[in-house]
C-alpha cells in the first residue's frame, strides 16, 4: 500500500510536470538515438586515482579539501591513450562513453576557465584529457557523454548536505554563486566537447524519502539549469534516485535493474516514455580505482547483464576504473574483449531493439525478448551465468 501510494504520487508528479513541457524534435530524436546505443562505457577517472582507494576516499577517511588536493601536484597519469582507450571500448561493442567531468571531490578533468584552479591545466601532466577523449570518441563514431557531480566537497559556495557535511561540516555556502559556477562549466562542457548527455549525480545530498514522502532541503532550480542545457541541444540525466522529472531526458538507475526497485532505486518509479539507463560496475562495489578489489564480473556475466537490460528495454553503462597511471585494469580489459566477441555475433539482438520483457525460468535460466521491426530475439541467460546467453530469432 505504501509503495502503491508514493508510486502514485511520483507518477502524478510526472504528468503534471509534463503538461507544462513537450521535449522539442531534436529533443526527441537524440533520446532515440540514444535508447538505440543499448551499451555503454563509463569511465570514473580523477585524481583520486593516485590515492588508488576509490572515487570516496576523501570522505571515507574525512580529510579537508585542502590536504586532499594536493594529490593533484602528483597527478602525470604518462600512460593515458585515448585512442587505445576508445579501441577497447569500440571492441566491446560500447557505442557511447560517459566520463566523470567532475566527481563529488570538485575536482575538473579539462582547463576549465571558471574555477580557482582545481582542475587538469593545474596538474603537472596539464593535458585537456576530456578533449583528447573527446576526439577520440569522434573518430571512432562513438558518443561523449558527461557525469557531472552537483555535490561538492570542497567549494566555499556549495550549500552542505546530508553526505558532503562529513567534509564540509555545517557550511552554509552560497547556492546562487554555485549554481552559476555550474552553469559555466556546463557550458563550457558543451560548447568545447558536445557531449550528448549530461549526467548529474549528487542531488541526494539534500533529498531523502520518508515513507513514501520525499524531503528536500535545497532548492536547485533544476529548470534553469535543464533549460540552459537543452537549449545547446543536449540532453540531461540525472542520477538523482528520485522520480524522474518532466525535463530529464533518460531515466537512471544505479546499480540496479530498471523497475526492480532494490538499492538506490527502491523510490524510483520506471516511467516508460523515455529512454533508461543502468550504471554497474565491472569490478563489483568500485567506481574508481581501488587497488586491493580484485573481483571482476566475467564476460559471460556482463554479456547477461546487457541482455537483461535491452530485455528490460534498457542501456547498461558498465564502469571501469582507470589507474593514476592511466591505464585500465588488466583484466577488465580481458573481459571487455570477450563481450565484444558476443556482441559481434549476437548484437543484432541488442543494438536499436525494443525490450519486450525478462523472466525468471523454473530452472534458474532467465529468458528475455527483445524486438526490432517484425523480428523477434529470445535470449537465453543460462543459470549462474555459468556460460554466454543464446539467442533465437523468429519473426
Ligand atoms: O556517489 C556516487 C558514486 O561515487 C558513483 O559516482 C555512482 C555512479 O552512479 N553514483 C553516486 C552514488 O549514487
């Protein structure tokens, strides 16, 4: 009864939204163009790397801004390689890439102009690594794509919330002066890079749901933000873990299946009328590099997950890494290899297709239809995973 009531109210939320909006042509035909990438990379890289204990670390062991920064006076990641990055990813079978612009430590992988120099220009390796990738990607036919973090634990004018006070203690900050902060550098995300999506994350800091009710204590101003990206005709996503609204393109789920409501996304409705998103991880429980993780999902599992999520009618963003030196871990990149093998053979099942659903079979198998036109693709996800789905085809 309580899920029923706060899946009602999101839901009405969302349509009274929508009445005031209608996502214009461009609008409609990138989200398409999205939905039919069905796969993609996503990259969590800063210099959090060199501390080598994941994208949290500062806040894990609650070190202030100032000694954590100066990590990026170490920061020459000499083996960086877009290109060879952008092959493995095209290898895969990823039609798209999304890269951490800027995680929740504040700190900027391209020479932006507009902060006080936290940012990739300040390092001693210097180079624009988002506009490297960024011709890479273009090279290679591939999409650009970036996460952005609204939650800050480091400027003066952010507003602290309920995660970035362990950092930040009760810092009242100045949202007008942050929120034009943001808007610049988005700007210059777009106009420098045109990325297809930007994806937010870090809005939580000041939202939480309580029975069903949603507290928040923070306005945003969500609209002039979407508005200003949507007028640079770039889409946005945000990986809020709330209902999704009117202006917001995609609808995000971490870590989890879209609809299945577990984790993160417990209240987070599926809205069907727009395309959808899941993040995971390759190395399970890490974002950014981690030294002592060693537990790498195998090809035949992420081939399953990507087949759940069409299944689902979904992409998956699956996560990698990368170390402070610049390289991805070994054996993630062993693993995208075997996908790619898969997707070579089977994508047409899972690339500009439609989800049409997924169960669970009496013997543990899962099967999942996808479609595109009058073709239909069952897909068989064997039990465990224990080895690659198969697909049969009828029309
Ligand atoms: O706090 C982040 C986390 O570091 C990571 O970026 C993931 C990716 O979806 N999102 C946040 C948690 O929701």
């Amino acid at each position: 009864m309580k899920t029923t009531l706060a899946f009602s109210a999101a839901l009405a939320a969302a349509f009274l939204l929508r009445a005031d909006y209608a996502p214009e042509k461009w609008n409609l035909e990138a989200r398409d163009k999205f939905a039919a990438q069905r796969f993609g990379i996503f990259i969590h890289w800063g210099i959090y790397a060199n501390y080598a204990q994941g994208e949290w670390y500062q806040h894990q062991i609650g070190m202030d801004s100032e000694t954590y920064g100066r990590i990026k006076d170490g920061f020459f990641p000499s083996k960086f390689d877009a290109k060879e990055w952008v092959r493995i990813f095209k290898d895969a079978g990823a039609k798209y890439v999304t890269i951490t612009s800027r995680h929740h430590d504040g700190f900027s992988l391209w020479p932006t102009k507009v902060d006080d120099g936290f940012n990739i220009a300040e390092t001693p390796f210097k180079r624009d690594i988002l506009g490297e990738l960024s011709k890479a990607c273009d090279e290679a036919g591939l999409q650009l794509n970036f996460y952005y973090s609204q939650m800050d634990w480091r400027r003066k004018d952010y507003p602290a919330g309920s995660a970035s006070r362990k950092v930040l203690g009760n810092q009242k900050g100045d949202y007008a002066s942050y929120k034009k902060f943001m808007i610049s550098q988005i700007g210059e995300l777009i106009d420098n890079y045109h990325p297809g999506n930007i994806w937010f994350d870090g809005e939580w800091d000041h939202a939480r749901c309580e029975k069903g009710v949603w507290k928040r204590d923070l306005d945003w101003e969500l609209d002039d933000i979407y508005d200003f990206i949507h007028s640079k005709k770039t889409l946005v996503a945000s990986n809020n873990h709330q209902p999704i609204r009117a202006k917001e393109d995609i609808q995000l789920f971490e870590r989890d299946l879209p609809g299945e409501g577990t984790s993160f996304s417990k209240d987070q409705p599926l809205v069907h009328d727009r395309p959808v998103e899941q993040c995971d991880v390759i190395q399970k429980n890490v974002w950014g590099y981690r030294i002592n993780e060693r537990s790498f999902r195998t090809p035949e599992e992420v081939c399953a997950m990507i087949c759940r999520c069409a299944a689902k009618d979904s992409n998956l963003l699956m996560n990698i890494g990368p170390d402070g030196s610049g390289r991805l871990p070994a054996r993630a990149v062993e693993v995208l290899s075997e996908v790619g093998k898969w997707m070579r053979e089977n994508g047409e099942a899972i690339y500009a297709t439609r989800g049409c659903g997924l169960v669970k079979n009496a013997d543990g198998s899962e099967t999942g239809k996808t479609k595109k036109g009058d073709v239909v693709y069952e897909i068989t996800i064997p039990k465990g995973c224990k080895g690659y789905p198969t697909v049969k085809t009828s029309s």
